[in-house]
C-alpha cells in the first residue's frame, strides 16, 4: 500500500522541476534531478532495488521521455551535454528494449555520433553480451572499424 503523503510529496516535487526545465532549458542539471526524480513517481518511498520488473521498465520508459525532451534543448554544438544524456537515455533503453532493439539502437545512434568512444563502448558490450551470438570474428571486424573511425578523427569526444 502507497503512502499518499510520499506520494503528494513525490507529484509536488516533479511539478517543481519541471518547471525548473521549462523556465531554464538549457540547464542540465534540472533534466538530469528530474530524471532521476522519476524513480519516486513509480514507487514513492520505495527503493529502487525493490522495484519489480514492471515498475523498474516504467521508470526507464519515463527516464527515456525526460531525457528526450532534454536532448531537444541541446544543440548540436554542444556534444558533451549531448553525449551524457545519449548516454543515461541508452542506459534505460537496454532495460526497455529486447537485445536485438538495443543493439539496433546503438548502431543508429553511433551513426549519428561516430567520435563517441562511451558509445562505441556500449555497443561492443552489447555485441558480445550473448554468448550463443557472439562470434569472434565479428567482434573482431567491429574493433577495427572502431579503431579507424575512432583513430581517424582528431576531435574525438570522451
């Protein structure tokens, strides 16, 4: 049974950042506090490592939404900011996604940001987390286009 008062507490405090996102867009930090906030909407007073399964992908499916709207405030020019929130965004989505989808994901969003070792990263760890699909050979085809793509350019993001 849900404390009502937690959750007035936990409604009230969502309601304060987002409108501290609506009132300072670009201010990271406010995206990020309300996307972590959204672990009291799912379960108030309840710590995320009791969350069921259900609950746990309710939070990663409101986490992905926060962190979508954050992206949208974000420039392009601004590639570090960019890449912390891909980042935290692919993190709930490897809970949300079969692994097939994750993977694909992965692969669409390294198209878009070659120059992201983190990235890179993710996607070689996905690639070899089955170990009925791992195949050393194209694990090992992934490291060399990684190390060209990556070795390739200068302005490399970490």
């Amino acid at each position: 049974m849900q404390n009502p008062t937690a959750d007035l507490q936990a409604r009230q405090r969502n309601i304060q950042l987002i409108r501290a996102t609506k009132i300072n867009p670009s201010d990271l930090q406010a995206w990020l506090d309300l996307a972590s906030h959204q672990e009291h909407l799912v379960s108030p007073a309840v710590d995320a490592s009791s969350m069921t399964n259900s609950e746990r992908k309710t939070l990663a499916d409101l986490r992905i939404a926060v962190y979508e709207k954050a992206l949208k405030q974000f420039p392009e020019n601004e590639a570090p900011v960019r890449e912390e929130l891909l980042l935290r965004l692919l993190s709930e989505a490897s809970i949300t996604l079969e692994a097939q989808k994750y993977k694909q994901k992965l692969q669409d969003t390294l198209q878009q940001h070659l120059t992201s070792f983190p990235i890179w990263t993710l996607y070689l760890n996905a690639c070899q987390a089955n170990p009925v699909e791992f195949r050393f050979e194209d694990v090992k085809a992934f490291f060399i286009r990684s190390l060209r793509t990556l070795g390739s350019n200068d302005n490399m993001v970490s």
